[in-house]
C-alpha cells in the first residue's frame, strides 16, 4: 500500500530526521500495517504519529492451465491437464483436484470430471475443470474362427471349434 509522505518541523531545528518502522499483522485477513513516524531533532528531542493501513483481499485467485474436454477410447486412461493457481495477495494459493466419475451406457464407457478449487490465504477461491470421456468403440476380436469349406456329406463336417473373443476394453 502507499502511505502518505508526513513532513516534521521544530522550533529550533530547521531539518528534524524524519524516520519510520513498520509493524505487519501478517497471518490473518485483512493484515494491518501500522507505520509509526519519528521525528528528532538535533537535541534528541522526538514525537511520534502513526498511520494504520487495512488491507483486504476481496480477489479471487485465477487458475490457469487447464485443458479443454476430451473424448478418449478405451483401454486407454484418462490424462488430465496440470493447471496452476496465481492470486495477486496470496503468492502460494492452494490448488486441490476433485475426480467426480460418471458412468456411460456399458461398463466400459465414463467420464471423469476433474475439479480444482483454488484458495488464497484470506479464503477467497476459484474453481475450474476438464471432463474426458472414455468411449468403447470397437468390436471384439475374434480367434480360433476356421476358414470356410465344403463338404459332401453332412457326416463329414467337424465339430465346431473353440472359438475365443477378445475386447481391448472388457477382456475375454
């Protein structure tokens, strides 16, 4: 904060010292500072005035570096963005991820909304967020299937294989 520039006068010394010493209240909202002025004059002779500043944090901080929504495929696992928080009080506002987990219509299909909440010192906050969406897209695959053949007689034709399934996002 700026504070207000006193001037000091004395009867017997034209040029008193004019010093100052500040006390912060630092740790709680608002944190007051209090500026004490000394003047002395060349005998040793001193008065003091004190100027009290309030200062208040109303601000909220800014998070940044947040991603945008995404749309992945399954088997594949969500990456979130790496945001930080910057307050114009406080220099190290805290940052706290919050997953909320939504299901789709298989159980192989969600979405995940990560939340920060941003919080400055004085209890002011901010909160952003990206949602990516995991989707199940493809077929199983198939193994073990025979490859086509003709048979003349119905007593001919094997016994069906072992036919085995695979999906990348449920398994077997």
């Amino acid at each position: 904060p700026a504070f207000d520039e006193p001037t000091a006068s004395d009867l017997c010394d034209p040029n008193p010292e004019l010093t100052f010493e500040d006390n912060v209240s630092q740790g709680s909202c608002p944190y007051i500072i209090t500026r004490t002025w000394t003047a002395t004059d060349h005998c040793g002779n001193s008065s003091t005035a004190e100027q009290t500043v309030t200062v208040t944090d109303n601000t909220d901080p800014i998070i940044s570096g947040v991603g945008g929504p995404a749309t992945i495929q399954c088997p594949a696992t969500p990456v979130f963005s790496n945001p930080s928080a910057s307050d114009a009080c406080d220099p190290n506002p805290s940052l706290v991820p919050r997953d909320e987990r939504t299901e789709g219509s298989c159980a192989q299909e969600y979405s995940i909304t990560r939340y920060w909440t941003a919080t400055d010192a004085c209890g002011n906050s901010a909160t952003a967020s990206q949602t990516i969406t995991v989707e199940d897209n493809a077929a199983p695959a198939l193994s073990g299937c025979p490859s086509n053949a003709n048979y003349t007689c119905l007593d001919l034709v094997p016994s069906p294989p072992n036919v085995t399934a695979n999906d990348a996002c449920a398994g077997a």
